[in-house]
C-alpha cells in the first residue's frame, strides 16, 4: 500500500489529499488489480497500476471536497484541457475523447477517461489484456 500511495503522489498532484484518503481508496483500487492478472508484468506494474488509480481517486476526491487548487490538485471541474489562453488565464475543460473517437466500453472506463491517473490505468491495463495465449492447432 505505501509504495502505491508514494508513487501516486509522485506522480499526480495530491498533496490536498491526506493519506488516509488515499489508503481508504486503497481497497478499490486493490480489487481493480488482481495480481494473478498482474503478475505477468511483475510487481512493479501492479504497484504502477494501483498508483495511477489512486491518482484518479485523489483527483475525483479533491474535486468533490475542495474544488482543488494549482498545488493541490484537482480542479473543481470534470474533463481534461481542451484549450488555454494564457494571456487572460482562460481555460476550458471538456470531454476526453482521446486520439479519435473513442468510446468508453464501461461506465467505469468512462469515468476513469476522466483523470489522468484513470487515463493511465485504463492504457496500462490495455497493455495487460493484450496479452494472450497462442492459439494452437
């Protein structure tokens, strides 16, 4: 669990977020990733998967609570960037679509698509289920 929560907040911007929203958001993303499925890549990319949920879920947390701040993370708003004007400090956030037209197969995934820790879960669990056994015969 430590190691999860580390490398989520090293790689999302928690710091709003205590540790013990993280570690009570712990057991879902433990559920999301099963080892025996996992295991194929090692512990490391269960460790990698576990954090990137746990960035979505310090996000959608600071999000509900807080609003979130530029250091805290979280931005009061769902969707990711669709423009920026820096010069007016304009920005406008809307629906991730991805590179297409991608459309989410779950209720789930759509939800994920919405963090960029759930965008990183849902590419590296795509990785995972790539993965088959060769058909023989």
């Amino acid at each position: 669990m430590t190691a999860a929560i580390t490398l989520a907040r090293a790689l999302y911007p928690l710091d709003g977020a205590p540790d013990a929203v993280l570690e009570a958001w712990y057991a879902w993303a433990d559920s999301l990733t099963d080892p025996t499925t996992w295991a194929i890549r090692g512990a490391s990319v269960l460790t990698q998967a576990r954090a990137h949920l746990l960035g979505h879920a310090g996000e959608v947390w600071l999000r509900s609570t807080s609003g979130g701040t530029s250091t805290t993370g979280g931005s009061g708003t769902a969707g990711v960037i669709t423009s920026a004007k820096s010069s007016s400090l304009s920005l406008t956030m809307g629906a991730w679509a991805g590179s297409g037209s991608w459309t989410p197969g779950t209720p789930g995934d759509a939800a994920l698509a919405q963090t960029a820790g759930g965008r990183a879960y849902l590419a590296l669990r795509s990785a995972i289920g790539g993965i088959s056994a060769p058909v023989v015969g």
